[in-house]
C-alpha cells in the first residue's frame, strides 16, 4: 500500500497538527497484529527555510560597576558607583543568516557592546568603556562631561547563551597580542593590578587589567585592546545539519545512544542554499522499518534534530521589529536667541538623578529590563536639582547656527541613521534611557545655567530607508 503522508491533513483524533508533529488517518487499517508488516519512506519534502534561532536560546545579558566619583584614585576602594544588571536579551525565534543575526543583535544590545563580522570571516566584540560621566551637582553649576576611567577589573561583564556563542564561533577568543602576553605569557609580574586569582581572568578581566596597569604606569592604551574576535569559525547551522523522522507506530531502534522508533533520517539542504519559501524533496534510500504488533489505524510522526527537539520549518526569515528608521531635519526653533555655532546630541543614559544611597530603580528598555542601584558616600554636596548620568553611544543629531528664534527649513537633507535606543515604547521610556545636550561653539563649553527655562525644538523627518 502507497500512501502520502502530509502534516497538514485533519487530524481525526481531535488535536492539533503541525507541520514537525502531526497524526495522520490511514485509507484503511494495517493488521499487524496477526503478520509482520513493514514500512519504507520513499521521499521527504520540506519547506527548507528552517529556523536556526529558537525562542529564547540566542541572547546576552551585562552587567556595568561604574565608578562615577573621579577624585577617587583607582587604587582605593571605590564608594560611588552604579551597578547597572541587565536581564537577558533575545533574538526573536526565526531564520537567520550571519550578517542578519549580526545585525539584530546589535539592535538589542546597546550600552557600548558591539558585533562585527570581520574581513576573515570571524566575529568580533567590541566594548566601550568609555561612557562619559555626565554631572550637574548645583543648579548655576555647568554641565559636566567627564570620560569614564576604568577603575576596577569587573568594572563590565557579559554572559551569551550557548546557542549564541556557539553559531558567532565565540566558544573561544582571540586576545589583542599586548593582553595575551600578558596573561598567557606571565608578563604582568608587579604592581598593584596584578593577577593573583587561581582562577583564569574571563576576556574582559584580562582587557581591564591591562588597561589599569597601563593607567598606573602612565603609558598610553590602545582601542584595539578593548576589542577581540572569535576563535572558531561561525556556523549559522546551530548544528541542524540533519533530520530525524520519528513514527510512534514503527518497532524502536538503536538511534545514536537511545532507542527510538526511527523511520527515516537524512541530511538538510545546506544553510547556504536555504530559499525562502523553497520545497525541497529527498529520495531516501531504500531502508523498511518493522510496524509494532498492534492493529495500525493512525500514523504518529515527529520531526526531530539530532538532540531530539522538534524543527521549527520557517516560510521566511525572522520577523523583527528592529529594522532601521533613517531621519534628517525638517525644522528647527528656539527662544535662545542669536548664537554662532551649536550642535544639539543625544546619547543612551543610566539615569541616577537623586538616587539615595543603596537606592534601587528597574530600567525598562525597549528590548529588555534591568536594575540601577546607586551607591554613594554622602561626601559631595548636591542640590535637589542635581543631574547625573553614565552616557554611551553620543550621537550627533545636527548642527545649529545664527538666529535660532527663526523656525528655519532644513537646507541639507543628508539622511542619517536614527539611534535605535531612540526607538522607545513611550515617552517615559525616552526620559528613562536618553538624555539630550547641546554644545557651544568649540563643542567643549556646555550651556550653563542661565538657560535654564530656554527651549529648542527640532522637527525631524522619519525614512523607512536611506533611498533618495
């Protein structure tokens, strides 16, 4: 007896079918009962757009100890700081090539971290940390940027899911050669940063450690230090590479180290080759499966990868809703009043504005949550009013000048690329992880507080796309 199977048929036992679990009614009953019967697949057809990406199994999370107190040397112990946690971050389940989940993770991480896919096929990490200080202690005080000076070797940390690191081939890394001689080759031998710890310093330990021992003997650091790349290759199969095909109905067998009842197995179309919307068809080779000794009136078939879990069939890449917004200016207006030359900023904040000591709030951004604790010694002199803040990612919204009491049409309609922590839910959620600023003249002198009241008003453009 011939028959076709599809995962799509009506399910007669009243559940659901999918197209990797689905039962399907048989034209007419096998006895296997009373006669051996047996059971050969002779083809497979799929929809060969499958999804390397499960809910929840590609992510990362950070954590930030930022010291915001600079008078404090950074040999001493350090009493203002924020700790800033971060919860795990997702990619949304789906089909992902590697410039694709290179580019959504960026999207979800922010605060300075930063994937890239390097000329030799690797991926690389980059971190900064360099966030600035930004401060207004008392209300006619200036606005303060000061650049953020490591302090302390855990002062940044980050954790990816195994999944992640496994397709990014950051299972192992690739050190700057100044860290790994230093911590591979024993060249940190004195000072008072000097490894001690039986156990290994992670990648970023042994980055910051080098940085603070460069600080401590006044020697210049590179950027290249806060950087390194993957050790392996990717591999955006996320070990898929075959497929299982489970019929409850078929008499067990050796599968690996376990028994299952196996119908069929085959190789999936390359990661490579995968076509959205394709079918593709596998002829199978000629293996016959023994039926159990039962009276057969529904096939029961599964879809498995290797380590047993159902293959999610995809119609297409992963639906996302962090696809780039490009913007230039419309207009602008203020009641500043006449000026030669400003620029207006923004920039990704940790607020902590009036945070007590041991204080904790819950930061909610657009793609995860996490928690902001202040502490602090009480020593510095702040007025209700007081502004602080640990800024990353400045951006450079445009360039003012002459009379801003003017509402002026933009003349250059250069687009740019919208930060995507502009992207926010809601106006609160702006308040809480942006800050906006405007520098003077020479971009070092920032407006102080005789504008207090002032307002400047900018009317931006939004682009699906940087066409035209």
């Amino acid at each position: 007896m011939n028959i076709q199977v599809f995962s799509n048929t009506q399910n007669q036992l009243g559940d659901v079918n999918y197209n990797n679990k689905f039962t399907m009614t048989l034209p007419e009953q096998i006895d296997g009962e009373n006669k051996k019967r047996f059971i050969r697949a002779l083809n497979v057809t799929y929809p060969v757009m499958i999804d390397n990406v499960e809910d929840k199994s590609c992510g990362i999370r950070f954590s930030y100890k930022l010291c915001w107190n600079s008078a404090t040397p950074a040999t001493q112990t350090q009493v203002d700081y924020i700790v800033f946690e971060r919860d795990w971050a997702f990619l949304p389940r789906g089909h992902y090539t590697l410039k694709k989940n290179i580019k959504d993770l960026n999207r979800i991480v922010n605060y300075g971290v930063k994937f890239s896919l390097l000329p030799g096929g690797r991926v690389s990490v980059s971190v900064n940390i360099t966030p600035h200080y930004v401060f207004r202690y008392g209300d006619s005080h200036n606005l303060t940027h000061d650049e953020y000076i490591v302090k302390m070797v855990d002062d940044f940390s980050f954790e990816m899911t195994k999944d992640l690191k496994y397709m990014l081939g950051l299972d192992g890394y690739v050190l700057h050669p100044v860290v790994e001689r230093i911590f591979l080759k024993g060249g940190l031998k004195s000072g008072p940063f000097t490894w001690t710890d039986s156990t290994p310093p992670t990648e970023l330990q042994a980055m910051l450690t080098t940085i603070l021992h460069a600080n401590y003997l006044n020697k210049s650091t590179s950027q290249l230090w806060y950087f390194f790349y993957g050790k392996y290759a990717p591999d955006m199969t996320n070990g898929k590479t075959r497929m299982f095909i489970y019929c409850d109905e078929v008499v067990p067998s050796i599968v690996g180290d376990v028994r299952g009842p196996l119908l069929a197995h085959l190789q999936i179309v390359p990661h490579n080759e995968m076509v959205s919307g394709g079918l593709h068809t596998h002829n199978l080779s000629s293996i016959k499966r023994e039926l159990i000794n039962t009276l057969i009136k529904h096939l029961h078939i599964r879809i498995c990868d290797i380590e047993n879990n159902l293959i999610q069939f995809n119609g297409g890449f992963a639906e996302t809703t962090t696809e780039d917004v490009y913007y230039n200016l419309a207009s602008k207006r203020s009641n500043v009043g006449s000026f030669d030359m400003a620029s207006f900023w923004c920039a990704h904040a940790l607020h902590f504005s009036g945070m007590a000591n041991g204080e904790t709030k819950k930061i909610s951004g657009r793609w995860s949550e996490g928690t902001l604790t202040n502490y602090k010694n009480n020593s510095i002199s702040m007025s209700g009013n007081a502004l602080q803040a640990m800024v990353f990612d400045d951006h450079l919204l445009t360039h003012m000048f002459g009379n801003a009491t003017v509402n002026t049409v933009n003349i250059n309609h250069t687009k740019k690329k919208l930060p995507q922590y502009l992207l926010v839910r809601d106006l609160a959620q702006l308040k809480e992880n942006v800050i906006f600023y405007v520098l003077w003249g020479d971009n070092k002198n920032i407006h102080t507080g005789s504008l207090n009241g002032k307002q400047i008003t900018l009317v931006l453009n939004l682009f699906e796309d940087n066409n035209g």
